[in-house]
C-alpha cells in the first residue's frame, strides 16, 4: 500500500508522542523531484493569459488569473486561513493507468497571498514538499491537515510560522487506495458547523477505517459516501454511505450537509445514517433493502445513452448541463456576486467545462433541487476545474487542473501546468476583518451576524483556535444575546455553534451552562424547524441513554416537521438497540410519513440491525407500510435458525396490512430453493382473503411445501434487476444443490461485483485448468479486501495454480507477484508437481526445505510457543519488541518498512508458520526478498534487495537506507539464495520476549504500546 512519506527507517517514538498520533518520518532533505510530462500534446496548450480569455461570464462578471504555472502545478484542493490566505495543495503523484501513482514523486501544500486584492498573488510560500498521494487540506488546531491515503495525517505548526515543527502524524488509516478504480479515493477536508472535520470517500475503495490503535473488528467500513473526525475525542464516525465519488460539499446557512458526485445523480443530502444509491455494487449492510435517490429533479447528461457518450460536453448534454462528471462545490454565501446567486449551489462539471447552478428548495422531509442557467463556461479544451472556493471578498477561486484526455488520466498527465482564476462581480473589497487573529474575542463574536459567511465561519474558526491554545474566551454572554436577539433562524444558528466552537458547550463555568441551557430551551420551542432540528445534536451529545432516547420520544410524539423528524431518524440510527424501541414507536406513528420519500427508508435504516424478535413488536403498531414490508423481510431471513420472530410477526399482524407481509417474506425468501414452513403459516394464510394476494400466498405455500424449481432460481440468478441478497441467495441454492449449468451461471457472474465471491465458491467445486483461468483472468476485478480469499482459492487446486501463476506478472492488469504469500507458495509445493515447482520458482521465488540444526530448533520453538502460552502474552510489550528487531525491514499494521514483506496480511495466525519463517528465513524466500552482493568499482560492497531497475541505474534497499547506482560503477552482481533476514533472531531474545513477540504478530489489530 503506497504511503504518504518515504519509510526509509523506523524510529521508535515514546509513548508521550503516540497518544497523540502516529508519526511519519519525513523524506531526506533534497531537491523537489521535477515532475515529469507524460501527456501527449494533441491539442495546442494555451497559455495562462490565453486560458483566461476563453472564459465566459455573464455580464458585468469579470476573471483575473489568481495564479498559473510555475507557481502552481495539478491543484487538487485548498483552504482559507484566519489572515485570508489561501492554501493550495498540488498533487503530482497521481499518475496513468499503467503507473496508478509515481511514488518517485513528491507533493506539495503551498500558501498564496494577496495582500493588495487585485486579483493576483503577491506572495507564495511552500509549507510542505514531504507528502504523497494529497487529496485535500484544511488547516485548524494548530497545523495542517491533510488526506493523503491510507491516511488522514496532522502536520503541526504550532507556532504558526508556516513551517511544519516535526514530521507528519497519523490520525486516522485504512483509507483505500487499491482499487483498479484509483481516482475514487478518500478526499475533502472541510470543517463542519459542528466541528467535526469532515470528509468523503469513492465507491472503488472499501476501506475500514479507524484510529491507528483501532481494532479491526471496530473499524467503520466505508465504500462510498461521507465521513466525519472529532480530533479532541479521536472519534471517527460515517455520515452517510453510497452514491459513486463524492469531490466536494458545503453547509446551508441553516446547516444541511449537501454534497455532488458522478454518474448516477449529481446532488445529494448528506443526511446523517442515510443509505444512499450506489453506481455498482451493495451496500456494506446487507439490511439497507431500498436506497436513497439523490435530491436533484434532473441530470446534467442524457440519460438515455451511456454516461460515457456525455464526455465533451457536446450537444444535448451541452443543453442539459455538460456530463455526468461534477468536482468541487460551494453553496455561495459571499457578500460579492449580486443577490440572486446566494444560497445556490455551485459545482464544476469537468466535461462540461463550466460551473452548473442549482436552486435548493424544501420539499417534504429534504430540499430538492433546480436547474438554473449555467454561470461560467471555458472554452479552453485544457479548462479542468476540480475546485472552488469563496474568498474574504465574496470572490470565486477555481482551481484549474489544466490538461486533457477523460477524467481518469488514461492517456498521461500533463503535471507542469496548472490555473487559478477569480470571479468577481465588479470590484471585490476586501473587509477590513479579513485578518480575525487581529480581532478581539467580542469582535469575533459580533461577526456571527454577517452577512459574509466567510467571515462568520472564520471568526467561529479563530475562537476555536483561542480555546485550543487555552485561552477560553469568556463570551457566553454575548452570544446568548445574540441568539435572543438575532433577526432570523440562520443568526440564531450561528450564536449555537459559536457556543460549540469555543468550547463553551463543555464548558463547567455556571455561566456558560446557564447560557447553554437557556439555547436549548429556545431552540426546542422554537416556531423554526432549523433550530429545533439542531437542537437534537445536544440531547445527543449525552450519549445513548434511557434519558436521551425518553427526550427524542417526547419530541418525536409532538413534532409536526417532516425535516425535523428526518433528523430524529438520523438519532434513532445512533442510540443502542435497548434504547430505541421509545423513538421508534413515535416516528413509526406517523402515518403520513408514509408518502415522504426519505422518512420510511430512515426509519428502516435506524432500526434495521435490531434483533428480529424487537422488530416484529415494532409491526405491530407500525404505520409505515414501507418499513412494515422490511420488518417482515429481515424475519423472514432468519426462518432456519430463528422462526420465533416470523411466527410472532405473523399472528400479530393486522389482517388489512397483510400485503405488506407477504412482500416482505417473498423479498426475504428470494432465491430459496425450499424453506421449513412457520408454525403460524396456516392461520395466517386463512385470513388472507384479497384477491392481488393470492399469487404470492401460492408462490409461499408451494415453497414451505414441495419447494421451488431450480430453473426459475437460475433466471433470478442472472436477473441483473433483481436485488444483489435475492441473487445471492438463489445462487448459493445452486451451489448448495450442485445443480446441473452451476458452472456456466458462476462464470457469469466472474466480474458481477458482490455476487462474484459467492460464484468463485461455486467454481472452486470443479478441478478445470480452464476454470482457473477465468478466475486468474478476472482476478483485479475483485475489491482488494476479496483478494486474498480469491488466492486461496486458486492455490487450493493445482491446475487453478498453474493458470494462476501464468498471469503473475508487473502489468496493470496482471496478478501482483506480491499478492502470492510464502503460507500460499507452500501450499503451491504441496502439491509435489515438478512442473509447477518450476514454474512458482520462476514468477515468485524458491522454497526449500529446513536443514536439520534449524528442525531441530523449529521443534524446540513449537514446543514453547503453544497456543495457551501465546494467548497468555503481553502483546503490547511484543510490539515494542517488533519495533526494535522487525520494523526496519517489515510492516505490520501500516507501521514500519518494505525492505522485507507486508506481514499484516502474510498468514501469520498460524504460529508454526511463523516459527519457521523466522528461524530459517531462507527456507521460503520469494524472489523480491533474496540478497543481492553488489560490487562497485570504488571498493564498496552493498548487500540488499533490488528494489528497482532502469537502463542506467540500481535501486538498492538495505536496511535503514536505499542507495541508488550506476550501472557503469558496478563490477559484478551475485543473487544468493538466502534471505537479507538474519537467522538466529530468536536466539538473542529470552522465552518471555519470544512469547510476547508472537503475541503480537499473531494479534487480530494493532495494539497499544504499554503505557497507552
């Protein structure tokens, strides 16, 4: 997994500095790499003046080029400061589809200023060149933070020179970048209204994610959607799941999340626990049976053509907005561009070439938004706007990318160009506030008033910012005068999250809980469903308790908001199981919520990983048809190993909401061949008496009786209609039957996402070379977390491991050499197939077996190292010793080096395993790992593992360095067949260390080191 610094040695940091973060070592000092230009120029480049002048805008609008090449290069993100500054990150590492990203290359975070506000930048200053991988930065809490995955990372500045004062720290991993879908990953820093710092991730990379000490099996998975990042209490959470890649969001003035994305619908509610509609694929939960649509009443393509024919902008998808591709979004609230395109959203459409404009109305629970004309269109073919942003003055920035080919950089990149542009309408004048670090606490608060929204956000930026350096500024007063007096909801808003900002929320003083006590009880009385919506956010901030969830019940029975009760739903999602029955009870009262398009599915998505017995006490009452239908699905699921709930459901249930039943259980038996009949079938069934439900209640009885015909399963198999849990279902019936055409419908689905794992099982049943090779073939089309499981399956046969290791290889579409762990080579061996011996010799390395003083050894080591005294070890104090004697050569849990293998996913549960791996670590060596003998002409000797090759140079890693050399100073090479891993690493520990070492390695997550 690429990271964001060079780990060229690991150096063991105190546990002081690690209950913070995990540090990064920074890259020696140097020259930045001159990135390189691999774009093909098919098309003449403009300058950056003749760039600016293809700029349409509307009249009186006018553009000035903020900035251009050299002084900037591939922008991909920025932020404001609180002296107005903006900062930009340049991203060079992204490369084509051959090289994914060139981690040769280096990125950089860079600040402009404009001290006289003409337009264009009078200072720039680079605060950073040590990063890789950069998607995005905002900066707060005295540093930089920045998305460079699989990490989120903190650069402290403390003193704010604008100079980094240590190296970058981890704060969050598991972000994803293995997807062959590399340009869908984790992005988009911003900080909330709430103070959290939020962010967004693609479809293409699954990824789990937590603080570096975060267990696996805690960790929050997220394929798509938004999260969000409280650094005082390192808490990460998910916001909302789904949709295709997300590239930029923002707040309205009264605090809704809204966000754009590609392809499948452009604008989208970041509702807190929504299930939104993905481009492929399931949801992560199973449950999430329907999912949200976006918000939009349109597309910016023709949809009825291929999203990819919307490429150019050309046409009726000029006509309709410019393609299907959108990246980066305000929702203007600038004091500068005139009246009518406030509170509008603004989105560049890379296609398109233009900035798309929509109107957010209220309807129902949610907004829904409006097509309006367009309000900027390039004529630069180069024009690739990735970002926008509103300045001090009410200006426009955007970030121009600068090159050409489709979105995805299959044809190069063009890494020496980039643009910044502002729009301003008329003269901008910069406020006279500008810098906030000049201003006083009462000042700052006086801002929240503004009608600049940059500064109302900057100045709640600055206090946090006081309170952070421990200068709580005591203003509780004034802005409880604020919220009494404040002519509209939008005000009053802003005085409630100033209170969260500053700290005062927490804060013990009598005064400042007086203050808050008072918001709250405004808030919950107030005739403004904005504020009586936000006031959910300090029930919630108790916790889920008997007292917050009885709170929420008693606004739920009485709230007549359709939006407000959409957020009780968001509540209902985040209390315990125990605790929401209450809640649950009341919104599922509301009858008329049935006609909401988002209420019922965020009442099912709040209650649907309750246990079933719960859920079938909740139908009883329920006057959500919608959700009763899912209630009697998820039952249904559950028929074999638990009938009670179905049975309960079926003799409680109200004979007019019968249908619903009956949908519910024919969704939820989708795909079965035959199913054991409920105890409360007969009777139930004898009070179905409508004539539209008799079909079903046949199709029912006749699949509790005889069973169902495994033809009909096949054609819900291959129904690509069909909802991705009946598919499964119904092929895992196949598979359970080995019915007669299983291989074909499996070979089907080899590239199916979410059904091609369950289709592997299938053709793991048939010992074909052929079949291994479809397998091998369709091996990248696998996430990268179902990967591994997919090896296992072709070295568990040996003619799947001979196609295998024929598509093993260094192009983008071959199997990884890398992907094949020594536990998987060994098992290769097993088969004692000379042939295939040689040909895993050739594309992966040696195995041999152990001489008999390093058996003997191994035996003695098995007999210390058994599993009760390995679960009895300290491994907090293995991971010390780990970081002592392994991490300058290996990486465990994102943590060490590369010269040696990626232990994190190398079969290691298996102690036996281990033990003869360590003691004789030639005995399995894969060809990546073996000692190379390099002699040079100058005398020297270097001993290490050619990490690379060009016509003229070695790339050699040795432990705690890397050298590069010429070619024509080298006198000889000698490979050795022996390991760059000394032997003996156990002898020159004692038993204790040893056992606490295994401990470690064999741990299911990474574990705190001792003292945390």
């Amino acid at each position: 997994m690429p990271y964001c610094t060079t780990l060229s040695r690991i150096a063991l940091l105190g546990a002081s500095c690690l209950t913070v973060a995990t540090a990064l070592p920074v890259f020696a000092a140097g020259d930045f790499p001159v990135p390189p230009d691999n774009q093909p120029l098919t098309v003449p480049f403009p300058t950056p003046e003749e760039s600016l002048k293809k700029l349409n805008l509307p009249q009186g609008f006018k553009a000035s080029l903020f900035a251009a090449e050299p002084d900037i290069n591939n922008p991909i993100a920025c932020c404001w400061d609180e002296k107005g500054r903006l900062w930009v990150a340049e991203n060079f590492t992204y490369s084509d589809s051959k090289e994914r990203y060139d981690m040769k290359l280096r990125d950089r975070i860079l600040i402009f200023e404009d001290t006289d506000n003409d337009g264009k930048f009078d200072k720039r200053t680079v605060f950073s060149d040590d990063v890789q991988m950069l998607t995005s930065i905002e900066r707060g809490l005295g540093g930089v933070w920045a998305v460079c995955p699989p990490h989120l990372l903190f650069i402290p500045d403390k003193d704010g020179d604008d100079k980094p004062d240590g190296p970058p720290q981890v704060m969050l991993d598991g972000f994803s970048t293995q997807a062959a879908s590399r340009h869908t990953f984790a992005n988009g820093l911003k900080w909330g209204p709430d103070g959290w710092l939020y962010g967004r991730c693609g479809i293409s990379s699954t990824s789990y994610v937590g603080t570096p000490e975060t267990p696996t099996e805690k960790r929050q998975g997220i394929a798509g959607g938004l999260w969000r990042y409280q650094p005082g209490q390192k808490k990460f959470e998910i916001v909302c799941y789904g949709t295709t890649n997300p590239w930029g969001h923002d707040w309205t003035a009264t605090g809704d999340l809204i966000f754009i994305n590609t392809v499948i619908g452009h604008l989208w509610h970041g509702i807190d626990g929504a299930h939104l509609k993905r481009m492929h694929g399931q949801d992560l939960n199973p449950r999430a049976y329907q999912l949200m649509d976006q918000i939009a009443d349109h597309y910016h393509w023709d949809t009825g053509k291929s999203w990819t024919d919307s490429r150019g902008g050309v046409g009726v998808n000029d006509q309709l907005g410019g393609g299907h591709a959108h990246v980066g979004m305000i929702i203007y609230q600038g004091t500068n561009w005139p009246k009518e395109y406030r509170d509008k959203v603004m989105t560049l459409n890379l296609h398109g070439r233009r900035i798309n404009v929509e109107r957010l109305e209220r309807q129902g629970s949610t907004f829904v938004g409006k097509h309006e004309p367009d309000i900027l269109k390039s004529d630069d073919i180069w024009f690739r706007g990735v970002e926008l942003t509103y300045g001090p003055d009410g200006g426009v920035y955007l970030l121009d990318w600068s090159d050409i080919g489709e979105c995805h950089e299959n044809d190069g990149v063009h890494r020496n160009s980039g643009r910044i542009f502002k729009v301003t309408y008329g003269d901008a004048v910069k406020p006279k506030e500008t810098d906030v670090t000049k201003l006083s606490d009462e000042q700052l608060v006086k801002l929240q008033l503004s009608d600049n929204e940059w500064l109302v956000r900057m100045a709640r930026w600055e206090l946090r910012e006081r309170a952070h350096r421990g200068q709580v500024p005591a203003v509780a007063s004034q802005v409880l005068d604020i919220f009494k007096n404040a002519p509209n909801p939008a005000k009053k808003l802003n005085a409630w999250w100033t209170m969260g900002y500053a700290g005062l929320l927490g804060s013990d003083s009598p005064a400042a809980q007086d203050a808050v006590a008072t918001l709250v009880a405004g808030m919950v009385k107030s005739d403004s469903e904005f504020l009586r919506r936000w006031v959910l956010q300090s029930i919630m901030a108790e916790g889920p308790t008997p007292r917050t969830a009885g709170i929420l019940a008693s606004l739920a029975k009485e709230e007549d908001s359709a939006f407000v009760r959409l957020h009780l739903a968001s509540a209902l999602g985040r209390l315990a199981d125990a605790e929401k029955p209450a809640l649950a009870n009341q919104l599922l009262s509301h009858a008329d919520d049935a006609k909401d398009a988002y209420l019922p599915l965020m009442y099912w998505y709040g209650i649907m990983d309750m246990p079933p017995a719960e859920l079938a006490k909740l139908a009883a009452s329920c006057q959500i048809p919608l959700v009763r239908q899912f209630i009697a699905r998820r039952c249904t699921e559950d028929i074999e190993t638990n009938p009670a709930p179905l049975n309960t459901l079926l003799g409680n249930v109200a004979t007019s909401n019968s249908a619903d039943i009956l949908q519910g259980m024919t969704d939820g038996l989708k795909g079965w061949a035959k199913a054991k009949k409920p105890a409360a079938w007969d009777a139930f069934a004898a009070k179905v008496t409508e004539a539209t439900q008799q079909e079903q209640l046949r199709a029912l009885s006749a699949l509790f009786g005889d069973g169902r015909a495994l033809d009909d399963i096949k054609k819900l198999v291959l129904d690509d209609k069909a909802d991705f849990t009946s598919r499964r279902n119904a092929l895992q019936s196949l598979i359970a039957a080995k019915a007669d055409g299983l291989r074909e419908v499996c070979e089907k689905l080899l590239k199916t996402r979410d059904l091609n794992m369950t289709a592997v099982r299938g053709l793991a049943l048939y010992d074909d070379e052929k079949i291994g090779e479809s397998l091998a073939k369709s091996y990248r089309s696998f996430y990268p977390n179902e990967q591994p499981a997919v090896m296992d399956t072709l070295t568990s046969r040996a003619n799947f491991a001979k196609a295998m290791l024929r598509q093993v290889g260094t192009a983008p579409n071959q199997i990884p050499r890398k992907d094949i762990t020594p536990y998987q080579a060994r098992q290769i061996r097993s088969f004692k197939d000379a042939a295939l011996d040689k040909q895993l010799t050739e594309v992966w390395g040696d195995i041999r077996e152990s001489s008999a003083d390093k058996q003997q050894l191994i035996a003695a080591l098995k007999g210390k190292l058994t599993k009760e005294l390995v679960s009895k070890a300290d491994a907090s104090a293995g991971r010390v010793i780990f970081n002592q004697v392994c991490a300058a050569c290996h990486k465990l849990y994102g943590e060490g080096n590369l010269i040696g293998p990626d232990l994190t996913g190398s079969g290691r549960k298996d102690v036996n395993y281990l033990i003869e791996n360590i003691a004789d670590p030639s005995a399995t060596l894969a060809a990546d790992y073996k000692m190379s003998v390099v002699n040079l002409k100058d005398g020297r000797i270097l001993s290490g593992n050619i990490a690379a090759k060009t016509d003229r140079t070695l790339t050699i890693k040795m432990v705690g360095q890397e050298q590069v050399v010429e070619r024509g100073d080298i006198t000889s090479i000698q490979e050795l067949p022996v390991s760059l891993m000394p032997e003996g690493l156990m002898l020159a520990l004692s038993d204790e260390q040893v056992r606490n070492l295994m401990a470690y390695l064999t741990s299911d997550s990474q574990v705190a080191l001792p003292g945390q």
